[in-house]
C-alpha cells in the first residue's frame, strides 16, 4: 500500500519536467520580445541561463536526493582549556 509520499527519485523527475516547461517558456518570451523590440533584456537571458544550468545538472546526476539522516558537524573538545595570555 502506497503512504501517498511521493520518492526522491519521482520529486527529481517532477522536476526535470518543470524545469524544461520553464525553459521552453522563458524561450518562447526571449524570441517574442526580440521580434518585437529587436532586444531583450539581460535578466531574462539570465534566468534563461539559470534553468539551463540546472537543468543540465539535474540531467546530468550532479544533484541528488538528500540522505535520510546527516551527521551534525561537532568539534572535539580540548583534554584541558586553553589560555589565552
């Protein structure tokens, strides 16, 4: 029986597959503003560079899912405290 949770490897495909509408859109904006204004604006090639970036790293296995438990980070403890002069 299924708990309704959804596994880490179905979250990373849900992902991909928004992360590509994303792109086509921001495309899709890019190509209509340049036919309109001859330009585009900086942010957009931006953010169109981010979802590349992304997507590419998803695609490439680069990012993961988590780990079910991380250690927490603790310094050992000096045998005898330190004196500062």
């Amino acid at each position: 029986m299924s708990s309704g949770k959804a596994t880490p490897e179905q979250v990373l495909a849900a992902v991909k597959v928004e992360l590509n509408l994303l792109r086509r859109r921001l495309i899709a904006c890019r190509n209509g503003l340049y036919r309109e204004t001859g330009t585009f604006p900086d942010d957009l090639g931006a953010a169109l560079q981010r979802t590349d970036f992304l997507l590419d790293d998803l695609m490439a296995g680069l990012v993961s899912p988590a780990q079910g438990k991380t250690k927490s980070a603790s310094a050992p403890l000096p045998a005898e405290p330190t004196r500062i002069q």
